[in-house]
C-alpha cells in the first residue's frame, strides 16, 4: 500500500483481521460491477461495501478487484462476522481517494476499516487521504473534528498480521499523524517499508506482543516508540519486541521508549533494538519515563511502568545533540536488564554524552560514548 506524498491520509486504515494463505483460483468481484466510478469525483461508496457484501457470501476463494484509475471513498466499515469464507484478497491497481473536504468524514473516526475478518489479504493500490487541510485546520487552532487525525494504519486487537513493502508519507508539519500504530495484538510483523510523517513512524502501544519490525527506513518523523504507555492504572503491557535493521533519518528520536509519569501497572519487557542507523537524529536512543506534556494530569507523579531486558545492539550514526543516549527511568521502578552492545553515536563529529536515571544493566563490546549503566 502507497501513500501519495503530497495529499495523504487523516486516518488510512484499521485492520482487525488475520492473514492465510490461500491456493487455486479466486472468485473475482469488479467493483466497477457494481457501480463504482474511477473519476474520483462521484462518490463510489456504496459499490465497495456491495462488493464486500457479495464477496463475503461466497464460500469460496474471492477476489475483490479495484482496477486502474481514481475512487472516491467516504467512511466506510467492511465487517467480516458474516463472510462466509476466510480467504479474501483485495487487489487495487487503482488509487482510493477520501473527500477533499474533512467535514465530511467529521468525527467519524475511521475513512477506511476492516473488522472481524479473517483471511484478508490487501495488495497493491495507492491511498490518499487528502489531509492537508485538517492539518492546516489543526495548526491553526481552529475547531476541528476529533476522529480520523492520529494514524495512517491501525492494527487493533489483530493476530499474525503481516505489513510489508509500504510506503507511507505525511507532511513534516503534519500533527498527530503517525504511520503504523499497534495494540492490542500478537504476532504482526513489518517489512520491507518507508515511512516519513510527522509524529512516530511506527508507535507500540499497550498489549502488544511478539512484535517483528525489521528493513523499516524512518524520516521525517518521531522515530520507533514504544509508548506512550502508563496512562492507565490497569494497562496490559509490552513484551517480546525486536526492532532490526533499520534507518533513522532526521528523526526527533531514534528508538524510544516513553510512559507516561503516572501510576500504573503497566509493563515493558523482551525488546531487542539491534542494527540501526542513525543520520542526524535528535534523540537516537531514549527511554522517557518523564513524559507529562504541560505539566497536566501528571506534575509531582512517578510512572509506575516497569521497564526490564531491554537489548541495544550494534546502534551506530550520528546525533543532532549532544545527549545521543538518555535513559531516563522512573525513581519508582527503575529500569532493569538494560543491556548497551557496540553502540556507537557521534555529536558533530565529536564524542557524544551517554545519560543514565534510575537504569541498571550492563555494557559490552566498544560502547560511544562510554556507557552509563
């Protein structure tokens, strides 16, 4: 799936489904059979969820094909509790638009969403969810509608996903618009993808768990975060993550882990940071266990995440300041397990500072700058 690098989404997608494989031939569904216009004017709708309604009563193996040209989409929810069959793939040669204006998808909360489905497969085709204006709205300070601002793709309550060869592009000024958000899933993994927008590429949020993120280029943006966590007294937690082979490029941040300064039961555990690049990155590696924007709903309060067996290893680049290592970790459960392997950060060429609060572990191999721990 593609973004349009110039007009793109307030909220591309969520996706509440579960990946097969499938074999022999498919069932195809045209959704120019059912009205829809590649004009990207006349709103077509309701010939897409015709074709998902139609597709869903197959028992067999569907297609559903969106051929070349452009398609206007309002919100739409596609809901799989009724298909009778668990092997669909959706084939898009053509591009999906959402209105120009955002009013009207409003406070909706979704343009596009798949839920309760088994078996789905999307390839291909190009998104543009047209933002611009919302971000013009929301850095106005303007009112503006509430849904539909804060992600690109969603993958919610979700087991063995599978995201590969995306490119997802927002403006640098664009607010609140990260790339791919997960929570509440098992086993998804990302491949293969290029994401720059202006807030976290790829943002983990509570629940989340046996999590593949490997080959992802990152910039602009906010960097890989895990968080914000914390915010909840009662909060499933983060385990099992691994972050691989990945490039960071005029990023606010690299690596990140951030909670929220509040009580909480909430947990990180398992994660693995290993063969990153840094290119001028702010931030390269940071855990934030200080997070309290303005100073409300959190002043004088300490996160009660607790943060344990966190790897960085062969992490090398360079960083805008001069801080390229801060682990700042809550006074009230400090990090544990924090493990600092041939990391390698350089400041204008220069020797960079490592900072380290309430974190304890161990270093190995040639650490720069020299380790905290």
């Amino acid at each position: 799936m593609m973004l349009n690098r110039k007009r793109v989404a307030l909220l591309l997608l969520v996706i509440i489904l579960l990946f097969h494989s499938s074999s022999g031939k498919k069932i195809t569904y045209n959704v120019l059979s059912y009205g829809a216009k590649p004009d990207g004017k006349i709103d077509s709708t309701t010939a897409f969820l015709n074709a998902w309604a139609a597709a869903c009563a197959s028992t067999k193996s569907v297609m559903i094909y969106v051929p070349q040209g452009m398609f206007l989409l309002g919100s739409a929810a596609f809901w799989g509790q009724y298909c009778k069959n668990k092997d669909t793939t959706i084939k898009i040669d053509g591009t999906l638009v959402a209105p120009s204006d955002y009013r009207v998808i409003g406070n909706n909360g979704n343009w596009l969403k798949f839920e309760r489905v088994n078996g789905l497969k999307i390839s291909g085709g190009t998104f543009d969810g047209q933002g611009a204006t919302l971000w013009d709205c929301k850095t106005s300070g303007k009112s503006c509608p509430a849904g539909a601002t804060m992600f690109h793709v969603v993958v919610d309550g979700c087991q063995n996903a599978k995201l590969q060869n995306m490119k997802i592009s927002a403006s640098v000024n664009s607010p609140n618009t990260d790339g791919i958000h997960i929570e509440a899933s098992s086993g998804v993994t990302i491949l293969k993808t290029k994401i720059g927008t202006g807030d976290d590429c790829v943002s983990i949020g509570p629940g989340t768990s046996n999590l593949w993120i490997e080959n992802v280029s990152c910039g602009p943006g906010h960097g890989i975060s895990i968080g914000s966590l914390g915010w909840s007294m009662q909060e499933p937690g983060v385990q099992n993550v691994t972050v691989r082979t990945t490039t960071f490029r005029g990023t606010q941040n690299g690596l990140r882990i951030k909670t929220w300064a509040r009580p909480s039961n909430g947990f990180v555990k398992g994660v693995l940071f290993q063969h990153s690049v840094m290119v001028n990155v702010r931030y390269p590696i940071l855990i934030d266990q200080e997070y309290c924007p303005d100073q409300k709903n959190c002043p004088g309060q300490l996160s009660g995440v607790k943060i344990r067996d966190v790897t960085y290893q062969d992490i090398h680049g360079t960083s805008t300041s001069q801080v390229a290592l801060n682990l700042a970790c809550s006074k009230a459960n400090p990090c544990q397990g924090i493990r600092l392997e041939d990391v390698n950060l350089t400041f204008k060429n220069q020797q960079a500072q490592a900072l380290c609060s309430n974190a304890v572990g161990t270093s190995y191999g040639v650490n720069k700058p020299k380790s905290c721990l």
